[in-house]
C-alpha cells in the first residue's frame, strides 16, 4: 500500500464489500489518480478525501457506476463494474443507495413519493406496501411526522436525511454520500453524523462517504482514504486519528493538522 498507510485491525475480520484493483480514473485518456488499490470493507464508514480537484467525485462517479474508470477492477457483489453489461450495472445498482451532495429531491412530491421511487422502479410492491417501506425509512431518519412535506418546505438538513432515507429504500448493504454535510451550519452536520452512525450500528451498512470534512472525519469515520492530485495517487489510508498522529507524509500531515501551506 502506498506511504502513510496504516493497516486497522477491522481488515482482518470484515468481508470486502468493494475492492478497486489497480484504478485509474480521470477523462479522455487522462489520469488525474493512478493505480488505486482499496479494499472497501463490509460494515464500515469509509471517508474518502483529498484537496481540491484530488479526483474524489470522479472516483464517486466510478464506484456507483456512472463512470468507467481508465484503468483496474472495481468489483461490486461479485461483478466487475469497469467491464459489466447493462443487465450487471443495473443488478449492482440494486446493492448500493447514493445521496448526492445537493440531495436531488424531487420538487412537487412529497418526501414519501420521493423515497418510493427506488420501489417503482426495482420492486413490484402493492402501493400499500410500498408507502409502509417508505414511512418506515422515513422514521429511520427521523422524518416520519413530514412524509406528507415538499422538499420545498423542510430545511437543507432534512433534505439531506430525506435523501438518506431514498438509498435506503431497497435496503441496499452499501450507501455512498457525496460531501454530505455541504451548506450545514456545524450542529446539523454533527446530528447528520450522529444518524450515520446510528444507522451504521443498526443496519450493519457500508458507509462510502467523500468528504473533506475533518470535524465530520474524527467523530465517526472507522478509516480515512486521502487522495492527492498532485501526484496522482492514494497517499494515505487508516483510521484518522492515527493517521494524524503518525502519518510520515508531510501533506497527509498538513491536511489531517490544518497546517496553513506559509507553516513548518
């Protein structure tokens, strides 16, 4: 594994749930990180993270099969998405949820319409069933008194569990979050991380979460993955604390620090 690697001891008794062999992502041929090797492991709540323009939404945009990478693996529940057919992509789909940064709420439906969508369109439920797995997940995020609310109507906060309770729908084992606590003011970022662990410990989900977040990082992510642009690689992987702690690398150690770049 590359410099500043820490190997946590979870690694050795949780499932891969992801594994990204040899990736390389970027667009038209050109590589912005190379060569990844991750073993995203089952039940965790894995931050990935890194400067600006470090490749982490273009990794996002990989990992949930919305984009091939350059180069590698990255295997899913047994399928390669880097090379699957449109019948595996929408199988593998079936196994993960996403929140998107902005939430992607659906205006002019309510929260329980938005979170039966996934249900439409995966499940052959009754609609009675499906507004009970909807209320349900609902719940889960503490929205159940607002199923009946526009997104319109609800605060940034709520739009973002809402969006939660979404990829939650088919009760996927893995959930990707993208910059989740973007636009939060510092306590509703901190009751959205308190969720994420909650629903962590309760449903045993994997939790694939790109942000730069440091606040976000040390209250509840078992490892942090840092990309650098600049050389193009993954530089650091393990639990953060410890990284910050004993990492050798002179960035990883600014980042993890906030040491301002004019600093020793």
């Amino acid at each position: 594994m590359h410099a500043a690697t820490t190997t946590p001891a979870l690694s050795t008794s949780r499932e891969v749930a992801i594994s990204l062999q040899g990736v390389s992502i970027g667009y038209n041929g050109n590589a912005i990180i190379e060569s990844i090797d991750l073993d995203i492991l089952a039940g965790e709540i894995l931050f990935i993270g890194g400067g600006s323009g470090s490749g982490k939404t273009t990794l996002l945009s990989c990992l949930t099969a919305l984009r091939k990478p350059i180069a590698g693996s990255i295997v899913i529940d047994g399928v390669n998405i880097a090379d699957a057919t449109d019948a595996e992509i929408q199988h593998v789909r079936r196994r993960f949820g996403v929140m998107y940064q902005l939430g992607a709420l659906f205006g002019g439906k309510t929260l329980l319409e938005n979170v039966r969508l996934p249900l439409e369109e995966f499940t052959d439920l009754s609609d009675d069933a499906m507004d009970d797995v909807a209320r349900t997940k609902l719940g889960l995020v503490g929205l159940g008194a607002h199923a009946h609310k526009e997104p319109s109507e609800i605060s940034g906060g709520m739009q973002k569990r809402a969006a939660i309770a979404r990829a939650l729908a088919l009760d996927p084992p893995i959930i990707f979050l993208d910059e989740p606590s973007a636009g939060l003011d510092p306590v509703t970022s901190a009751d959205l991380d308190a969720m994420v662990k909650a629903l962590n410990h309760m449903l045993g989900t994997t939790f694939v979460i790109i942000s730069h977040e440091l606040a976000s990082i040390y209250a509840i992510a078992d490892r942090f993955a840092m990309l650098d642009g600049a050389r193009k690689k993954l530089v650091a992987l393990g639990p953060p604390a410890e990284l910050r702690e004993k990492t050798t690398d002179e960035w990883v150690r600014r980042f993890l620090n906030r040491v301002p770049s004019g600093d020793a």
